[in-house]
C-alpha cells in the first residue's frame, strides 16, 4: 500500500508561488508514495466554541479527515512579517484541536519555504518549525529548503522554467523520503 504525503500550501492566492510549487512536487512522488494537496481555502478562522458547542464547521471535519488519511506533510509556505501567513496558522490550530486529538501527532513534517527576495523566508521556516515541534511532528532538518526569487522560476502557465530549480526541489522531496522511511 502506498504512503500518502499531504501537501500543504500556506496561501490562498490563486497565482500564489507556494501553490504552484505544491503543484510541481506533487509530480515528484517517488514508487510506493502519493503526495495529495490538501486545499486550505474553505477554513473559516478557528473559533474554540465550534467544537465545544458540537458545531464544528464541515470544512474543519473535512480538513482534519483530509490530515488523518496522511502519513506525512510537506508545508510549502510563503513567508509574511517574517512569519507565516494566517491561513496556515490557521490550519495548524484547526487541526491541533480540540485538545487531545490533534491530526498533526506524530506525522513526520518537512518546510519548503519560498519568497520573491532573497531571504527565502528564513523566518516563516523557522516559526513553522517551532509550532510544529509543539504539535508532536518529528521534521526533517537536513537539507533545510528555501527557495529564493520564486517569482523567476515559473512560465506564465505556471511551470517552472528551470531544470536546476526542478532538479533541487526533487533532491529535497528524495531526502524527505529518505528520511521518512527511516522516521516512520
């Protein structure tokens, strides 16, 4: 039976980089693995009364039955104010409750993280980190994957241009296949 890899983009934006990147890496699953988006926009924000009134919006069972089915997550994510963006903050606090059956437990994790400039957003990586060692989510420290100037590396159809970049999102996927193995 295959291992499926849930891929989360951090962004709503439709020509969003961190989507199309999710995209592109989906093709990149290796035999014996299925990576599968999991779709962010239809979560209204966390609201603690949802589950404590047993009113908990479809798309939250949706989305927590969606993370249940996985065995692993990759976040690709943008990075804004140095931090990562609310919708996947968001995700992160739908899924971690209520107290006592978050769907993140144990799920081995790994960051992508990319922005326009230069910096690759360093900081959302690392904030990223640090919620998920909170959520019990054992993530690949080597190698660390940020893409810098992502706005470069697509065509207008949403493709990335570059071999080289295709090659080292690729290498990154394979180390956290590697790595996974070894973790799960």
């Amino acid at each position: 039976m295959s291992k499926v890899i849930g891929i989360l983009a951090g962004s709503l934006r439709k020509e969003s980089f961190s989507k199309k990147i999710a995209k592109a890496i989906t093709s990149m699953a290796p035999e014996g693995f299925e990576f599968k988006i999991i779709p962010l926009d239809d979560l209204p924000v966390y609201n603690q009364d949802f589950d404590d009134e047993n009113r908990v919006p479809d798309s939250y069972v949706a989305f927590r039955n969606a993370v249940r089915a996985v065995d692993g997550v990759i976040f690709v994510t943008p990075e804004y104010n140095r931090s990562i963006p609310g919708v996947l903050k968001n995700a992160l606090d739908i899924g971690s409750r209520p107290y006592g059956s978050s769907v993140w437990n144990g799920k081995p994790a790994a960051v992508f993280s990319n922005s326009p400039g230069n910096l690759s957003a360093f900081g959302a990586n690392h904030h990223l980190r640090q919620s998920l060692v909170f959520l019990n989510m054992p993530t690949m420290q080597q190698p660390e994957v940020y893409i810098a100037q992502v706005k470069e590396l697509f065509d207008e159809s949403g493709t990335l241009k570059s071999g080289e970049t295709k090659d080292f999102l690729q290498k990154a996927v394979n180390a956290y296949i590697a790595w996974f193995t070894k973790v799960i």
